[in-house]
C-alpha cells in the first residue's frame, strides 16, 4: 500500500506543473461545492419551519419582475479570478501548487453565490441547485480527467521509488 502511495505521489510530482495546478484548483472547487451545499441543506432542515421560509420568495417574485441585475463587483470578481488563474497556470513552481487550492475554493465560493449575486431570489433550491450541480460536475470530471493522468505517470514509476 505504501509503495502504490509513493508512485501515486511520484506520478503526480512527473506531471507539468500546469496540469498539478489545474489538479488542484479543480479538485478543491469540487470539494468546496459539494461542501457547501451539504452544510446549507443540513442548515435548512435544521431550520424551524423552512417551508414558511419559502414562501416570502415566492410571493416577493409574485411582486416583482425578477430582473437580472448584475453589480459592478462581478466584472471585477471575474477579471481577478481569471488573472489569478492565468497566472497559476502560466507559472509552475511549489508557490502555484500551493495556491492552487485556496484559488479553487474561491472559485467555488464566488460562483455558488452567482445567482445570488445577480439578484435572483432564493439561488441555493431549484434552479440555483441545478447550476450548483453542473459547476461540481465539471469540476470534478476535470479533477478525474487530470487524476487519471497523474495515475498513467505513476504506473509509469520504476518499481523501486
């Protein structure tokens, strides 16, 4: 079991650096989501009376035409975690594998609060579930497809390391 464990470790240390990065970020946006959205659900059904919650929603949208707005903050969050990522991936060093994690969260803290964040009501149930549960899927098929990457090189490995 520990010598699987060594070349495991020994196939991900032979990747780019890029693609340890990409691992990193995606895997923890993944594990951020999924985290998440089980707290907000325990929360809620801890919650005295959640279904009298649900109803203020509901009939603030009766009164209101749910427009989308959307805040001058959001082009700025975006542009920041676009060059954030950019720049982790460019660069490839022990620094950008590090950050990669706390940059994947953020990710996935600031894009689970979209809905929220362009004024729809009520994002964490119904529809804001569903795109909840898209973003961690694509999170986490690019977390496996680069997982499965690290395995191939770590089958790779001399026996001996």
């Amino acid at each position: 079991m520990a010598r699987a464990a060594w070349r495991v470790i020994g196939g991900y240390n032979s990747a780019p650096g890029p693609e340890q990065v990409l691992f990193g970020m995606s895997t923890s946006f993944a594990a951020t989501i999924a985290a998440s959205r089980i707290l907000n659900t325990v929360r809620e059904r801890r919650r005295s009376l959640p279904s009298t919650r649900a109803l203020a929603p509901l009939l603030l949208k009766a009164a209101s035409i749910n427009a989308i707005r959307v805040p001058h903050f959001l082009p700025g969050m975006a542009v920041g975690l676009a060059v954030g990522g950019t720049a982790l991936l460019v660069r490839s060093g022990p620094l950008e594998r590090v950050l990669s994690l706390p940059l994947g969260a953020g990710f996935a803290l600031t894009t689970d609060e979209l809905r929220l964040l362009v004024g729809r009501n009520d994002p964490y149930w119904g529809r804001g579930a569903r795109f909840a549960h898209a973003q961690s899927a694509v999170a986490s098929l690019a977390a496996l497809g680069t997982g499965a990457d690290i395995l191939r090189r770590s089958r790779q490995q001399p026996h001996g390391q």
